[in-house]
C-alpha cells in the first residue's frame, strides 16, 4: 500500500509535530493604497469548523504597540482605519491549517472608500512634487567634495544632467518568510523565526505584547535564503504569529506563499539618478554633481543607510570634486572605450589602511586575464572602420564598503572534553556555522604546538536564542561569519597557562572556565593547617 505525504506537512519543521493543537495563520493584505477600510468580510468555504478566528489591531493586548518593525521609526503591525499602501497588513485569519487559512485570506472581501483620502504617491517624481521626503541623519549623509564648478571648467569633455533609472528587485530566497510563536508559562513567549536580525525581532514582540523583554524569546537555527530580505521584513511576520499566540494561548505558525511574500514584503529601492559629469581626453573624471531619488517606500525601515551605502563605495575612485554611480555612469556614452579604474582614495573616509587597498592589483590581475588593452585596440580599429556600428568596454568593479561590528560567542567545553558553541551570527547559507566550527577547532588545537590534536569532531554548534546570547546584532554585509570567528577564538590564551604534556581530555578535567568572566577556578587544593582546637569544625 502507497504512502502519500502532503507538501504541507513536509513544510513543518521537527517543532510543529511537539504542538499537535499549533493554529495557523494568513494575511489579509490591501489592495488599495490610501484608503478608508470600512470592513473585512470572509467567505469561508472550507468549513467553519476549520476556521479560528480574525486577528486586526484590535487584539493588540492592552500595555502593547501596533508596532511591527522599528529600526529609524516605528512601523505599524496591521493598518488601523486607514491603509497606506498596497500590500499592507491588515488582519490575520487564523485556521487549523495553512492551506485553510490562506484559502480563506485569498476570499475575503475588503470594503473601501477613497472619500476624502489624500491620492497615492506612486513615483519619486510625485514625492519631490508633494514634498515627501525622509530625512537621512546627519551622520549618514553624504558630504561633498571639492568645487564642482572648478572641476567642470578643467574638464575637456562634459555631460550635462543625464538621467539613469533603476528599477526595483524582488528578494528571491528559498524559503519565504516563515515562524512559530509558542506561548510559555508566566505570561512568557517563544518564537522561532527565519531571520537574519533576532534582537530586533525580540524588542518588537515585547513592546507589542507590552510584555518585558525577559519575558521573550527569539530562536534562529537558521535561514533559508536572506539576501537582506530577512532583516527587517521578518519581523512582521515573528510578531504577528506572537500577538496571536499571547492571545489564543496556542502555538501559531505561519509560512508565506511566494506571492503574498512578494506582494507585502516589497523589495529593494528603485532609484532615478540625474548628473553632471566632466573628464578629461584621456578618460579621467574631474568633477560630478550627481542627485539621486531613491523610492523608499511608505516606511523609513533601513532606507536612511543607502546613501552612506553608496557613497561609501565610490570612496574608493578618484573622481575629482565630489561622488557618482560610477558603474551606470561610466557606460552611459556607449562608443566611448571607459577605463573605469580607480586612481586613489577620495573622502576622509576609508576601510583598512593603505598597504590592504588592494582594488588596483584586482583589477589589474583581470585587465591581464581579460586581455583589456588588447581588445581595447581592436575596438578602436573597429570604431574607425564602422561609421555607424560603435563597441565599447569598460572594466568595472563592484565595490562595497564591509562594516566590523562587535559580535557576541560563548564557547562551552564539557567535562567529556566535547564543545559547544553559539554565536550571534546566522547560518544564511553562507556556510557561517562551517567557518565557526572550523575556527574554533583550529584555536584550541594551536594549545598543541605539534598540531597532534583534531578538535573538529567534538565541535557542535548550537541555534542563536535572544536569551542565551544576547545583543547578537544582525547578519548582514558580509562581516558576520568573520566577526563571529574573532568572539570564539578567546579561550586559548586562557587555557594556555595551563597547558603541559596533556591530552585535551586531561587538560579540561584539569580546569574549570567561568565562560562569563573568564575567571579559573582551581577545582581542588590539599593543605594541612594546624589551628589548634577549632571553635567550630563545621567552619
């Protein structure tokens, strides 16, 4: 006799089968942008026996915020009476199983009005016409370089305020946005969240919940896919499943289908960037007056760091009074042949030192492998044979500015000389946990100068918990995996005073390790003293 398993119970992780009564939940998003929301209506045709109930910010606990994000400002959970754009969140139908719920999510229907409401603001020409701008902080705001009109009088060659548009990118990552809240005794919540950001994630459910943040806790074993997209967004759907939970007090999941991931969860920013760019005959750039709209959407959410973002990156060319996009920039005059590499630091700011900026030796190692002068050449004798046909090649790299944060480890040797280790990185597929476990292993091995000691094997790496390891920080920019490397490769120099002719199994039985304060404790000291008759042999 066959077996049939359903995709749906494939999607559940080991801790959805400990809740046998877990509940699950589905969006109800807007379709409409800045619109008066005059009822939900739900036409359940699954059975009512499967349907739960509807959640809104009506059911946020008394003490709690309609909050669901907060990094530059506060962002609701679910819209109130007004929605502000489309694919906003405004309830939560709650079923016994996914596939209800979001059955029943999909046939709702939503009563609108538009009386009075002000009109969308759909592009970031609107904006600039209506004055809508989010302020960037001063501390992330690009500052200018040099005179532009200086630069512009020493150019040979100009190009005045051409315009480049970029468009918008859906986040595409494996597993869609995804969590489990579980209510815990003495009004305490757990929830297991798919995200790159757990500390965030933990302050946002507790001011919802209006509950302490030891009352919280957040626990990441790892994620399926990020690319940024489990940042912020996560958060809207960890704090949901918990709101829900604290007030059913029953576990709730929720696993996003593709398209209300798509849908809610936006993407990354469309931009429209007009300039001014003059350079010399033999391509080098001598200034640049660049203004670039960036759509941001309703909320602030991470947006003030772009700026800084792409500043940051062009720091790394020469390109006389003030920055630009260099990679659109560069290209925009097709039949010129652009020779795009960098000339120098510019700005005051810079990662590194000197010696470590090795941006010119990479992209002289690729002129020599791509064979760039030579085919070079071949364009120029092309270009002058070809009156109307015109090539053209540009080598151009891709530049981002790495950021070192501090990040929190615990690593734990037990008695049988095995180890455990947690970090505040998260395994994104980016092998974090791999380059961890292999680091620590190697740190505590180099206690044996002979290399004859292979720790890898008694190395285990354990899921991030808000509780356990707190202040992790986010994952995200490339540094995480190296920085959570770093915090685990303390312990050796703290072993090492007690190192002699030893196995690793000797040498912990020897020694206890205060993994908190770093402290030794000598476990057993012999002495005889003589004191006479004691006043108190229990003393």
């Amino acid at each position: 006799m066959g077996i049939i398993i359903r995709l749906e119970s494939l999607l559940r992780s080991e801790l959805s089968y400990k809740h046998l009564d877990c509940l699950y939940g589905a969006f109800i998003y807007s379709t409409k942008p800045s619109a008066h929301v005059k009822g939900i209506h739900l036409n359940s045709t699954i059975g009512s026996q499967k349907f739960i109930t509807l959640i809104s910010f009506k059911d946020i606990p008394k003490g709690g915020e309609n909050i669901g994000a907060n990094i530059f400002s506060s962002e609701p959970l679910f819209a109130e009476d007004n929605t502000e754009y489309a694919g906003q969140p405004l309830g939560l139908v709650i079923a016994e199983s996914q596939r209800v719920a979001n059955m029943d999510a999909n046939l709702a229907v939503i009563d609108y009005s538009t009386e009075k409401m002000e009109p969308p603001i759909f592009t970031v020409e609107d904006a600039v016409r209506r004055s809508s701008y989010f302020q960037t902080p001063s501390f992330l705001s690009p500052k200018p370089v040099g005179h532009f009109s200086k630069g512009m009088e020493e150019a040979d060659h100009k190009i005045l305020s051409a315009e480049i548009t970029l468009g918008s990118q859906y986040y595409f990552y494996m597993e869609t946005q995804t969590a489990l809240a579980v209510p815990d005794e003495d009004n305490c919540m757990v929830v297991y969240s798919s995200n790159q950001n757990p500390e965030i994630i933990h302050s946002v459910i507790a001011h919802c919940l209006g509950i302490p943040g030891n009352n919280v806790r957040v626990i990441t074993r790892r994620v399926g896919g990020g690319f940024g997209g489990k940042a912020i967004k996560a958060v809207v759907v960890a704090t949901a499943c918990a709101l829900v939970a604290h007030k059913l007090r029953r576990p709730v999941r929720m696993y996003l289908d593709r398209k209300m991931d798509m849908i809610m969860l936006g993407g990354r920013h469309p931009m429209k960037v007009i300039y001014s760019v003059g350079f010399k005959s033999d391509g080098k750039n001598t200034a640049l007056n660049v203004y670039i709209l960036i759509n941001a959407g309703i909320n602030e959410d991470v947006s003030p760091l772009l700026p800084k973002a792409i500043i940051g990156a062009l720091q790394k060319y020469n390109w006389g009074d003030t920055f630009f996009r260099c990679e659109d920039m560069q290209n925009e005059p097709y039949q010129q042949i652009s020779d795009a590499s960098p000339r120098g630091c510019t700005g005051k700011e810079s990662s590194g030192e000197p010696h470590e900026y090795t941006l010119p030796a990479i992209l002289e190692k690729l002129a020599n492998t791509s064979s760039f002068n030579h085919r070079s050449e071949m364009i120029k004798l092309f270009n002058m044979r070809n009156k109307w046909r015109k090539r053209g090649i540009s080598s151009v790299p891709i530049v981002f500015e790495v950021s070192l944060r501090p990040t929190p480890g615990r690593v734990g040797i037990l008695n049988d000389g095995s180890v455990v280790v947690e970090v505040g990185g998260i395994e994104i597929g980016q092998g974090l946990w791999t380059k961890v476990k292999q680091m620590t292993a190697f740190g505590l091995g180099k206690l044996w100068s002979d290399g004859s000691i292979d720790l890898i094997e008694r190395v285990r790496m354990v899921q991030s918990d808000t509780l356990s390891l707190i202040q992790g920080g986010y994952t995200a920019g490339s540094t995480m995996s190296k920085a959570s490397c770093e915090a685990t490769c303390t312990l050796k120099e703290r072993l090492q005073e007690q190192m002699g002719e030893v196995s690793w199994d000797a040498l912990i039985l020897q020694v206890e390790v205060d993994l908190l304060t770093g402290a030794i404790k000598i476990m057993r000291t012999d002495l005889i003293y003589d004191c006479g008759k004691s006043l108190n042999p229990a003393v």
